[in-house]
C-alpha cells in the first residue's frame, strides 16, 4: 500500500460553510417578510430515502427554512401522489418542493407535474430544457454539488478534460450540459454501459466523475495520477455506503471526495441553494416583501 497523497474534497465541511452563507440570505429574506419553506413527498418506506428526506429537514431548520413534510404509505397511488403535488404547487408556504425518487409510480408524470418555479431539484423537464438551452434555471443538486466541491478547492475545471461515468437523468447527463457550458468551458467524456474501453477514456482525464452506481467500478489502475476523482455512487454492501471509487484510487489521485462525506453532503447544500433562490426569484418577480 502506497501512501494517500491526495487531498482530500470534504463535502461535510464545505456543506457546513455553505449553510452559513444561506442563513445570511435567508435573514434578508425574513427582512423582507418571505421565509422559504421546503415540501417534500415521500413514497414508501425505504429507509435510505427517509434518511435523506429527515437530512434535509434538519438541514433546513438550521438555516431557517421551514418544513412541510408529506409521507406517503407505500399502497399510495399515482393520483394520490399527484393530488399531493397539487396542494404543495398552490400552497404559498411552499416556496419550493422535490419528490424524493424512487417513488414506484410514473416519475416522468410526477416531475412534469411539480410547478417548475418550485421544481428545486431541477429536473422538471423544462428546467432540464433550459439548461440544453443554456437559459438560468434551477440546476439538478447533486451535478451542480460535484461542480461547487471542485471550484471551492480550487481543481481547474476550465479547458479540463472531465470524464463522467453515467447518462442517468439526476446526474450523469445533466452534468454533461453543465460542464460544456462557457462558464465551465470543461471538454467533457460521458461514459456509459455500451463504452467499449472505459479504463482508456478514464486515463486521460483531469478530472473523473463516477455516477454509474457500480461499486468499486474505477480502479486505481484507471486513473491518471493528480487528477481528481469525484465518488458519487450511493450502493449499500453489508449495510455500508459503497461508492463507485476503489479506496486505492487516493493513492495516486490529486484529489478525491470522500464517501460518505463527499457528494451526499453537496447534494443537500445546492438543495438548500435552490429552495433559497427560489425564494429570492419570487420575491424579485412578485415585489412581495
Ligand atoms: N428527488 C430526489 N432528490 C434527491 O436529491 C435524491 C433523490 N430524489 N433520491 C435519492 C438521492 C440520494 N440523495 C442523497 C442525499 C444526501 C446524501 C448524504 O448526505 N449522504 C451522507 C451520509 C449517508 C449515510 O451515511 O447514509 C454522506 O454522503 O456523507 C446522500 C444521498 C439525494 N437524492
């Protein structure tokens, strides 16, 4: 075993630090009488995803941002769950909401349905069309968390050759039309199952993003030494968290995000970003406040 020479992209204190820029911005909100209020929507009873929705919950209330929470039994049905997403879009209180996935039901159907100007997950299909439009647009959390752990730790992503691993809606493609925007300007590789030689895409980049869910599926071999390699895979071994990343990868890597502690923690944070801009927008459109 060779030393670990990378530095290390902590998304729990980077987290940490976020919230209390948001706290500020929520104050100025309160001066101005709004006070953002998340909705969630949950489906059943996988005990990730209520571990996820009570972490944002108490993130919430940290900063400021009030809750309302809708927990649904597992037997609810599509027109159920569609009337839920009914109340919270006219709810006033409600200033932004998500439907935490995987809900069983027709999850097209549902995003469709979420008013886009509260969609703070962003992926309500036209927001992920103002994105391929390169219009502002509340931006999908976990992509534009994995953007925010690079720029805050200062990892060069302008004319960098990124490497993501994984189409999927949340992540994967999303973080493809973000990262080739001019404001990024990174040359961007989206690898997939039908990638025919992945080690030699992964061996030149600066900086890798793995978000196929397969753990261990980016080996030390694979890597470039000093680029910096972004853990997004949540899969559960023997109870663990197993990224996507092999541990030995911090042996020859620049950067690395730790997991649990990397990407998760920044999933909650551009979160909290989103609910509080779109606070800030409906204040800016409505004059309210
Ligand atoms: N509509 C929707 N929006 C989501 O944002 C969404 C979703 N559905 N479905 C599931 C995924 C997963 N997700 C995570 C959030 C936080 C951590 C997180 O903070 N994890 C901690 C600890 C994890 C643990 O110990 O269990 C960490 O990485 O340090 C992980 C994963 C949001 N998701």
């Amino acid at each position: 075993m060779s030393p670990v020479t990378a530095r290390i992209l902590d998304g729990s204190a980077t987290l940490k630090s976020i919230k209390h820029e948001l706290a500020e911005r929520v104050a100025r909100l309160a001066e101005r009488g709004v006070v953002p209020g998340l909705g969630t929507v949950l489906v059943g009873d996988d005990p990730g995803s209520h571990w996820y929705v009570n972490a944002k919950h108490k993130d919430c209330a940290e900063i400021g941002i009030t809750s309302i929470r809708r927990d649904l039994p597992a037997t609810a049905t599509q027109a159920e769950v569609e009337a839920v997403i009914d109340e919270l879009n006219a709810d006033p209180a409600c200033t932004g909401f998500l439907v935490q996935q995987p809900t069983g039901l027709d999850e097209m159907a549902l995003l469709s349905r979420v008013d886009p100007e509260k969609d703070v997950d962003g992926l309500h299909p036209m927001n992920l069309g103002w994105l391929a439009l390169g219009k502002p647009a509340p931006l999908p959390c976990t992509p534009m968390g994995c953007v925010e752990l690079l720029r805050r730790f200062d990892v060069p992503i302008a004319g960098a050759k990124v490497v993501v691993i994984g189409r999927g809606l949340t992540v994967g493609r999303p973080l493809g039309l973000i990262l080739t925007r001019k404001s990024e300007n990174a040359t961007v590789t989206l690898c997939h199952t039908g990638t025919r030689d992945l080690a030699a895409e992964v061996i030149q980049a600066d900086i890798v993003i793995a978000a196929a869910g397969v753990p261990g599926i980016v080996t030390r071999e694979m890597v470039k030494p000093g680029a910096a390699v972004l853990d997004v895979g949540v899969s559960r071994v023997d109870g663990k968290i197993a990224g996507d990343v092999a541990p030995d990868v911090a042996e020859v890597a620049g950067w690395v995000s730790p997991n649990p502690g990397g990407v998760g923690p920044m999933t909650r944070a551009l979160l909290l970003t989103n609910i509080v801009e779109a606070a800030e927008a409906h204040v800016d459109h409505t004059g309210q406040g």
